[in-house]
C-alpha cells in the first residue's frame, strides 16, 4: 500500500478508538497534529519504504485544507472512515 494508493484500498476495519490510537502514535510531539516529519516516520515504521517525494505527495493528499499538519478529521478522512 502507498501513501497514494486510491481511497478504496486504504479502507480499513479499525475501530474510532483504533484508529485514534494510530494518530497519538504518529503525532509524535502529541501537539494534536501530525506533520510531514512525524508522517514519514509512521509510514516507515508500517513498512511502507517510501522515498521523501512518496512521503511529500501523501501527506499533501491527506493534508486537504494545505496547513502543513494533519488533524484527526483529516487522518481519519483519509482512512476512509469519515
């Protein structure tokens, strides 16, 4: 799976509670947000072995209002589950 991948293959059967346990993990300085320094660090600690361009265009996919960070609604947006 890529950062990029179509929304239908990022579908996922986590629960909300799952799903937020995955964002604390990634929002390292637990600030609420995950920016891309922390994003990159979560997708390769899944295995992902995605190169800093990869990195770069999936997190400007899942950051949809441009801000730099992901929030919570837009981290679970992008897994579907919005």
């Amino acid at each position: 799976m890529t950062a990029s991948a179509p929304k239908s293959r990022r579908r996922t059967t986590k629960s909300n509670g799952e799903m937020r346990s995955d964002f604390d993990f990634c929002d390292r300085n637990h600030d609420g947000r995950i920016d891309r320094r922390e994003f990159g660090a979560f997708m390769a600690g899944l295995g992902a072995g995605l190169t800093a361009e990869e990195v770069a265009i999936g997190f400007g996919e899942i950051d949809t209002d441009g801000d730099g960070r992901v929030n919570w609604r837009e981290f679970l947006a992008w897994w579907g589950d919005d």
